[in-house]
C-alpha cells in the first residue's frame, strides 16, 4: 500500500491538476485580500468568509481531478490490469491512491492556509475591528474541517471512480455529491424549522429528506468558520459528532468502492 501511495504522491506533483488547482487557490485567496476592502467594519471577517469558501472549493476539484487521474483513468486505459498483475491485494491498491489523494490535499490545504492567514492579517491593517478574527487554533480547526470535508468527497468519488465505466462520471457525481451534502443541513434546518410557515411542504418532503438524511452526510458539521471569524466556538459534542460521522462515512465509501473493485473484471 505505501509503495502506491509514494507513486501517487509522485504523479500527483508530476501532474497539471497539482499546479492548476494550486494557481487556482492562490487566486482565490487574492479574491479574498481584495474582498476585505469591500467591507470597511469587518474587512478581516470578510477576508477570512471567503478565504475559507474558495479553500475549500479549489481542494474538493483537486481531490475529484486527483481521483479521477490516478484511478478513473488508470481503469479506463487498461493501465491498472498491470498494477495488479503484481501478487498485490487490490484493496491496497485502493488504499493507496486513497492516502496519497489526502496526502496531496493535505500539502495543498496547509500552503494555501498559511497564504489566507497572510492575506487576513494583511487585511484592514489600518483598522481595528470590534469582534477581532482568531487565528490560532480556531482557524487552524476550520481548515482541519476542510480537509476532513475533501476526505470524505474523495472517498466518494473513489466508490464511484470503481464502478463507472463513462470516463467523466466520477468528476460530475462527485461535484454533485460535495454540493448535496454541504448543502444539507441548511435544507434540514429550513424544512423542520416549518419551511417559513408553509406546513404543506414540510409535510411533503419531510419525510424524502429523512431518508436522505441516512444516504448523505451533513457536510455543514464541518464548517466551523463561526469560531475564527467571531469567537463562537463549536459545542465540543457536535464537534465530536461531526468529525465521527465524517470519518464513518468515509470508510463506509472506502469498503464499498474495495468491494467494487475486487469484483470487478478487467480484460
């Protein structure tokens, strides 16, 4: 297993998906900076609003292109019937691009993390803001959740990576994914909390969302942007909570896409 993730930590750097998406981060922590001016009370709030977003979306496109690079097509072009060739598990293999995928992401999330951090105290120098930003160890915690949210992506998009024979599948179902299950709890929220009065439609897809509710995770128990951006700190439970639900998930998507993957047959 260690030898496929030190192949997929190679062709990860050798690849334009590294560089792309790392340019593309970069960018988006400029859109950041520049934000800051857009807001004269709370400029580094503002900063570290969007800092965070565009973090996250860059590292989820880089975790889908990475899987799909370094499994998708590896499975499309055949290349993968000489990997296993060698007396090797296939659940290593797996395994394998799966850590290096999140050993990746995990150096692309800390150079772009200390790059926010730089943007956020560049920004509103000039100003002191009434609630200040943290950027200790709560900043630090909501970037961990970023990339604990790009691991749990990744490991979907693996799962389906395994079963798809369309070369794009994998990209768009995984995109999808990472956008249903952020967007989950703020469509929980507004249906229990009575859909602004209209009980019908609460009523009506009340009880579609509780199934949904045990075939996606709730991404948004990850998001904990509140803590550095005004000292409100997460209910140490629901951290907890959130973090094993994650982690859950993801080794749930990693044994279905090991039993896919071991009973699929290759020519």
């Amino acid at each position: 297993m260690f030898q496929f993730l030190i192949s997929s930590w190679r062709a990860g750097f050798r690849g334009r998906s590294f560089l792309g998406v790392f340019l593309l981060g970069v960018a988006l922590v400029g859109v950041a900076y520049l934000s800051a001016s857009f807001s004269p009370r709370q400029p580094q709030t503002v900063a570290l609003d969007v800092g965070l977003s565009g973090l996250r979306f860059s590292l989820v496109l880089f975790a889908i292109l990475l899987v799909q690079e370094l499994v998708g097509r590896e499975i499309e072009r055949r290349a993968v019937v000489l990997t296993l060739s060698y007396p090797v598990a296939r659940a290593f293999y797996l395994l394998g691009r799966y850590f290096g995928v999140l050993a990746l992401a995990g150096v692309a999330t800390l150079i772009l993390a200390l790059l926010l951090w730089i943007a956020v105290m560049a920004s509103g120098l000039h100003y002191e803001q009434q609630f200040a930003v943290q950027l200790g160890l709560p900043f630090w915690l909501a970037v961990f959740g970023v990339w604990l949210d790009v691991a749990v992506v990744a490991a979907f998009t693996l799962w389906i990576a395994t079963l798809s024979t369309v070369t794009m599948l994998p990209l768009v179902l995984g995109a999808l994914f990472a956008i249903a299950a952020r967007a989950l709890g703020a469509v929980f929220e507004y249906v229990e909390g009575g859909a602004n009065g209209q009980d019908a439609l609460a009523a009506q897809f009340g009880s579609v969302l509780a199934l949904v509710r045990w075939l996606l995770p709730d991404l948004s128990r990850l998001d904990w942007r509140g803590w550095p951006m005004y000292g409100l700190a997460p209910d140490t439970q629901a951290l907890a909570l959130g973090v094993l639900a994650a982690l859950l998930y993801a080794g749930a998507m990693l044994g279905l896409a090991i039993h896919a993957f071991s009973r699929r047959e290759f020519s």
